[in-house]
C-alpha cells in the first residue's frame, strides 16, 4: 500500500498554493462573509456548550461528557481550515508552507475520524438509556467511557497517521498550486510527480472502513431502539425517546451525508462533476456539523437549554451589576 521508495533527491516546494473555489473567483467575497460567520457562530456555540457542561455539575451524565469532547473536536476541525479559506477568499492569501499543509491535512484526518468515533459513543449512549434504563448507570461507567474515548483518538491515529505521510512522501517537483481551498490529500497528492494511487486508493479504504462499521453499528443501536420505543405503552415516553434521538440523528445526518458526498464524489464522479462542486462539497463537509452541532444540541435537548440560558443570565446579571 505505501508504494515503491521514491527518490528524495527531488526539490520539493516550500510552499503550496491554495486557489479556493476554482471557477468561482467572483463569489470568494461571499464565500467569506459566509464562512466568517459561520466559524463565529461554531466557535462561540462549542465554547457555550463546553463551558456549560463544565461549569454544571449537574451535566457528568456520559451523553454530556461525549457531547464536550464532540464540542472541542468541533473546533479543532473548523480552526484547522476555516482562518486560512476567509483569508484566501477575502484577500486572494492562498501561500501556506509545505509543512503548514501537511499539519493541516493530518488534523482535518485525525478530527474527522473522532467525530465518527464520537457519534458511534453517543449513539450507543442512547441505546443504553433507553433500552436498558436500569443497567445505564453499571454499563456506562467512567472507566468504560474512558477506554472509549482512548480507543475513538487511538483509532484515529493508527488509521490516519499513515495517509498523510504517504502524501507527505510523495515528490513534488512540478506545480503547486493546489486546486482547492484546504489542503485536501486528493488535491495535494494529484501535483506529486509520481503515481498517487495508493495513497487515494489508502484513504477511499480507510474511510470506507472506519465510516462503514461506524455507520453499521450506528444503524443497529437506533434500529434496536426504535423497536424499543414503539414497545413503550405510554405515548408521552415513545415522544421523549424520539424527541431525544431526533437530534442525534439530525446530528449524524450532517456529519455524514455531506462526508460520503465528498468523498466518493472526489473518487468516482472526478470526470462528471465539475470541479467547483467538488471543492465545496469538501468544504461544507467540514463547516456545517461544527456550525449546527451546538444549535441542535443546544436548542433541542431540554436541559442543555436550560443550562444556557442560566448561564446566559447570571453573566449579564454580572455585567449590569459591574456597568452600575
């Protein structure tokens, strides 16, 4: 899988070049107001949930915990791509250093493996509680959630480590421009001088892997509950149960709709569909679920709602008191 040796006598580039949105020159200005404000809206709402979950004793429940680390993974992910794109669709800036992408690519990898392992967790959270009310407390203890949390980053370190150093090894001696507004490994991989296949063909398996079983296992605990719920005599119960799964399914609907889109799109359809669609496909795969996470979660789940706007009061409570 990893190739022939290549010759590292080769000249790489200090620098890529990212263009953004190749044939959209003209909506770049758009591009960034949107993108700023969704970033804003990402980082104040993650912050909001953390330090809510933090501050309140109330919410050491093993869905809150899941949903803190879900929150700081969000903002790792946004962070890692979301400044440079404003700054390259505001001022034309796409210069990043070989070593910059190279992190950049490895953190988008690493973040979105998480988030999957993240949402597997709190799904079978939820299969728990609701299936098994009365053993949630013995099953989901914090030694359990910890071992989960370990093996969720181990995961995605074995898994991802390897593709960004294969791109990262390949020779670049031609162009660097890259055709894309991050760096993602397909585009960075197609200016190598040598054959990229098995570094694309190492992501679409991996990927597949980790997405297929995540998604597999995901499909069977809410397929468990579902049954579970429409067991439930009490129509107030079967309302709370779906109410409480709507949002993480909402949830995964964002995370992995527009991730399989991306990436099979970027895989498949490269010849049929236009490079622009490609590019923004990829980008809102890692802009919408860390902009919407804390608002469904924030404004769907009751007591996390509560909780805010505690919070939200006693700060402003605070400021009138110092502004008087």
């Amino acid at each position: 899988m990893l190739g022939i040796p290549y010759n590292h006598t080769v000249e790489t580039p200090a620098t890529f070049f990212l263009v953004g949105i190749p044939g959209l020159p003209s909506s770049h200005l758009w591009l960034a107001i949107s993108l700023g404000a969704m970033y804003t809206i990402s980082l104040l709402g993650n912050t909001l949930i953390m330090t809510v979950i933090w501050m309140d004793f109330t919410l050491r429940e093993p869905m809150y915990c899941f949903l803190y680390v879900l929150a700081a993974v969000d903002i790792v992910m946004v962070s890692s791509v979301v400044p440079k794109m404003v700054s390259i669709f505001s001022s034309g800036d796409g210069s990043i250093s070989f070593n910059a992408c190279f992190t950049q690519m490895y953190f988008v990898h690493v973040a979105t493996s998480v988030e999957t392992g993240l949402l597997l967790a709190m799904a079978f959270d939820r299969y728990i509680a609701i299936c098994k009310p009365l053993h949630y407390k013995r099953i989901l203890t914090p030694q359990l959630m910890l071992v989960m949390s370990v093996a969720i980053t181990i995961r995605a370190v074995i898994f991802m480590t390897p593709l960004s150093w294969m791109v990262s090894h390949l020779p670049f001696c031609g162009s660097n421009v890259v055709l894309h507004s991050y760096c993602e490994h397909i585009a960075v991989a197609k200016l190598a001088c040598a054959d990229p296949m098995p570094s694309s063909l190492y992501s679409v398996i991996g990927s597949s892997i980790i997405v297929g079983s995540d998604v597999a296992f995901i499909s069977a605990s809410y397929n468990l509950i579902l049954q579970a719920v429409c067991g439930l005599s009490s129509k107030n119960a079967q309302l709370k149960a779906l109410s409480t799964c709507g949002s993480h399914m909402g949830v995964m609907a964002l995370y992995y709709l527009p991730g399989m889109a991306s990436i099979y799109v970027a895989w498949l359809g490269k010849d049929t569909v236009p490079l622009y669609i490609q590019v923004l496909l990829a980008d809102l795969y890692l802009i919408i679920p860390p902009t919407f996470n804390p608002i469904i979660y924030g404004l769907r789940t009751k007591q996390m709602r509560k909780r805010i706007w505690s919070l939200l009061i006693h700060c402003l409570f605070d400021l009138s008191k110092l502004g008087s």
